[in-house]
C-alpha cells in the first residue's frame, strides 16, 4: 500500500510538470520578440560581415588558385563565424532573470533556433561566394565551420554553466582563438588542419566529427540548469559572498 | 497588520545548508526559519549573505542540507518551478538590457514569470510600476535612466506577479534618503501577507521594517530573533567615557566628543540605552554567538 503522501507528492509533481509544458508552448510567441531583441546583434553582425568579406577575398584577381587557398579562407570565414557565435549566450539580465519559472534553457534554445538558420544562411553564402576552382570539397568544409561553430556555443555553455558571470562571449572568444592558434601549432599528421593534398586528410575528417560530436554533448550537457552542484563546482563572482 | 513571531507558522525552514567555493565555506551549516512579514538579514561582507539568498532563491544549488519554501522544495525540478512561480529576486546586483525601456524590461521579466495574457500582464506591469513610482519614465530606455531608477527597476521585476516570497539583496544600496524611505514603504507594504527576506548592512532599514532578524558571520547564524531581543542582548554592555576603553570590544568617538564603548562595562560606568546596533556588533563577536530561539 502506497503512502497518501507520496502519492499527493506525486500527483503534484505531474501537474506541474504538465502545467510546465502547456506553458512552455503558451509562452513561446509572448517570448520571440524579446529574445530576439536580447540577441548580440552587433557581434554578430560584424563577425558575419567580416566572414563574407574574407570569402569574397576569393574573387579577387589576384588570389592563388586552387583549393588549399580556398580551404584556408574558408577556415577563416568559419573562425570569424563562430567568434560572433561566442557572445550569443551573453545576457546582461542574467542576475535578474536567473529565477524566474521559464529558466535559461530554454530562452538559450529560443536563441539559438533563432541564430541558427541565418548562420546556415550566411555560411551558404559564404560557400557561393568563393569561386568554383577554388573552392575546397564542400561535405568536409562545412563539417570544420560546424564543429568550429559547436566548440564555440559549447565554451559559452561551459563558461555560462561554471560561472555567474553574465557576458561570457569575451572569454569565450579568447579560448576560442587559443584553441586556433594550439590546431595551427599543432602538426597536420596528428592535427585538425590537413589540406586535401595531404596524404592524412581523411583521418583529420573522422578528428572533426570527433570535435563535433564532443562539443555537441558538452552543450546538451550543460545547458540544463543543476539541481545540485555535482562533481564540477561553479565558482563565486559576486561582489558579496 | 502585526505579526506574531512566536504564533506565526513558518512558510521557509532551512536546514544545514552549506555551500562552498573552492576552499572557502561561503555557508557552513545554516539553519533558520521565516514567516511572513519581513526578516531583515545582517552581516559583515564575506559573512555569506548573497550565497544565502541566492540558495534561498534557487539561483544556486547548495552542496548539502535543505529547506522548503511555502511547501516547495527545490531539490526537484517540479519543486524548485512551483517555488520559482511564487517568488520575487531583486539580486545584489541585478543586470538589464540597456536597450530595452522600463516598461519593455520589467514585461520581459513578467513573460519569464509565465503572465502569458497580454492585456493583464501589461495591466500588471503598469501596476508594479506605479508602486515604484516609475510610471512617469517607463517609456525611458534603461541605458537612460539613473542607477537609483534601475534600482526600482529592478525591484518592479521583482514584484511583478505579486510572488508569495520576496528575496532582496541589499536593495536600498546607491539610494538617496528621500528613495531609501520610499524603498522602506514599498518593502513594508510588500511584507504584509508575503515573507520577504531582506539582506542589509543598515541596521536601522531592520529596526524599521523588520519583526525578525538573522545575523550571518562567517557563514553561520549567529543571531535568529526579532529586533528587540537583539538590542536587549546589548542590555548593560554599552557605555559612555572621556577616553577609549580599553577593554571594549568596540568603541567610536561620538559627535559628543565622549567614546560609545559596547563589552563588558567597567564597575561605575555610565550606562547606556543600547541600540539595534549595539546587539548586532555583540552577535558578531565569538562569544555571544549563541542563537535564541
């Protein structure tokens, strides 16, 4: 025979957490204008101006041929992409909201449906501005901007989950940029850079994927709000204690 | 409406929470109980006070211990969403979207707080507003408006959905007299029915709103009561002379030019009538950190 308390406890639970899901749809339309008005639109901007200028540095008459240049460009384009993506997480009224019964998570999901499609917009044009004899093998490309654009969301996510730090896109950028200038130190046998040319340049496909699928977990992982301070602690920035 | 503190039911009991940072226990044990009305949370920096009202506010998890608030407990997500629907933050240093006006930032928090009607929600931000006495700016972007109006701002978010349990963090910190008096009203007005938990460094924010204090050092309780059984732990142990007293715990010269000395008072001194004060300064000291009832 089951405890009456439990069982009220229960039932109460379910309620909630169905009260919780109707609310979340309800919620959704009232939300999309000011999320969207939270969103770093000048980082953004100005990161993805950037990319296009450099794959438009392509058509210039005097840029090498072939697809190595085209490649390196297409890195670049993809590092000034996620860059921009580093300060998505940013939000100035995290203190302010951190409360409130519709949590984080999902506002960092409404963010990120949103940037999402206009970044695989920008990243298409990118791809159509380089021209054809320059332009690298398209599958494996676009796998090095995804998993570039996935390492930055996760460092947010990671800095965002261990910190209550409210604008981590700086930080963000900076690991991110690190962890560029650590894959160009790093030799292209064992490395993420491998050109087509090079006799390695599957093996540096399966390491992309690998950083992809690793980054992507770190994401799904984190972006949950904890109920207890787990294995890996947050650590205090607030003037007070 | 007066409150009881010993007739009134407890709507938040805690116990044992700690927490820690590295290798500093920002809480070490906490313990306490709330009912409604306003209970007023004193203590040195470092004493662990924002970690307290962030824990009490679900902002973050504690390593151990627990508590309830208006019967939700927090450690379940289905808890901590049915307590977060019943409560109000203003944090020690609350953060906005510069671009967004008054009105704009305090009807995103509304919408966060799940006021999904259009009409009634505005009608509720309108109304928050007005008891912060910002209607006349609301139409103001953020970036515009002085840190005093952010202030009220941010306690309008708070407010909005007339929560059951109301955590400000130093709330009348960077106000002008005329505003901390203001703050005093609203804050009075909101503890009538609701359980507020107000941290300070002013004592006389406490022995002006509050029925119940806690005194935080260390990250401990070191005091639990109402105001007047703290002052009257000061009862006989605050005393005036011409010369700092030596053996004083405390002691500060006065606009008098005599020395107001708070410990054990020398055989002969002259006496005086103790303040909130006095009793908060004794709580702090090792010796009188007992907790009454």
């Amino acid at each position: 025979m089951r405890d009456d308390g439990v069982e009220a406890k229960e039932m109460e639970a379910a309620q909630v957490t169905a009260d919780a899901r109707r609310d979340t749809a309800t919620l959704l339309r009232p939300l999309l204008v000011p999320v969207w008005r939270t969103l770093p639109r000048r980082a953004l901007t100005i990161a993805g101006a950037v990319g296009l200028l450099l794959a438009a540095s392509t058509r210039l008459p005097d840029h090498a041929p072939g697809a190595g240049p085209g490649l390196f460009v297409l890195r670049l384009t993809a590092l000034s992409g996620a860059l921009g993506l580093a300060f998505l997480l940013d939000d100035p009224a995290r203190n302010t909201s951190a409360t409130t019964p519709v949590a984080r998570p999902l506002r960092t999901v409404l963010r990120l449906a949103m940037a999402l499609p206009l970044t695989a917009l920008w990243w298409t044009t990118a791809l159509l501005l380089v021209p054809s004899p320059t332009r690298p093998p398209l599958l494996p490309v676009t796998l090095q901007a995804a998993a570039t654009t996935a390492a930055a969301l996760a460092l947010a996510t990671v800095a965002v989950r261990f910190t209550d730090s409210p604008e981590v896109g700086r930080s963000t950028a900076i690991c991110l940029l690190t962890g560029a200038a650590v894959a160009v130190l790093t030799p292209n046998r064992w490395g993420l850079l491998a050109t087509p040319a090079d006799p390695w340049w599957e093996p540096t496909q399966l390491r992309w994927a690998a950083v992809l699928g690793v980054t992507l977990a770190v994401c799904a992982l984190w972006t949950p709000e904890p109920l207890g301070q787990g294995l890996l602690r947050r650590t205090a920035t607030t003037s007070g204690r | 409406m007066t409150i009881d503190p010993l007739t009134e039911p407890s709507t938040l009991r805690a116990d044992g929470l700690a927490l820690r940072f590295g290798g500093t226990r920002a809480l070490d044990g906490v313990s306490l109980r709330l009912t409604r009305g306003v209970t007023g949370l004193l203590g040195p920096n470092g004493a662990g006070k924002t970690t307290l009202l962030r824990v009490l506010a679900t902002a973050v998890p504690a390593d151990d211990g627990r508590f309830t608030a208006l019967g939700h407990d927090p450690r379940t997500a289905a808890g901590r969403l049915a307590l977060r629907r019943e409560l109000g933050y203003l944090p020690q240093t609350p953060g906005f979207h510069p671009d967004f006006t008054a009105f704009e930032f305090v009807d995103y928090v509304a919408i966060l707080k799940e006021l999904t009607d259009r009409g009634a929600r505005h009608r509720e931000v309108r109304r928050v507003l007005d008891a912060v006495d910002l209607s006349d700016v609301r139409g103001k972007r953020l970036k515009r408006l002085s840190g005093g109006m952010r202030q009220r701002v941010a306690l309008a978010a708070a407010l909005v959905g007339d929560p059951g349990f109301l955590v400000l963090d130093e709330p009348t910190v960077g106000l002008d007299p005329e505003q901390r008096m203001r703050f005093r009203d609203l804050i009075a007005q909101a503890g009538e029915g609701r359980t507020v938990l107000l941290s300070t460094h002013q004592t006389e924010d406490v022995a002006m709103l509050c029925h119940r204090v806690v005194v935080l050092a260390g990250g401990r309780v070191r005091f639990e009561g109402t105001p007047a059984e703290l002052t009257a732990r000061a009862a006989g142990r605050v005393w005036s002379s011409a010369e700092r007293a030596p053996g004083a715990l405390a002691g500060w010269r006065t606009g008098m030019g005599t020395f107001r000395n708070i410990g054990a008072p020398p055989a002969g001194a002259d006496l005086l009538e103790p303040t909130l004060e006095d009793g908060y300064l004794l709580a702090l000291d090792g010796e009188s950190a007992e907790v009454t009832a």
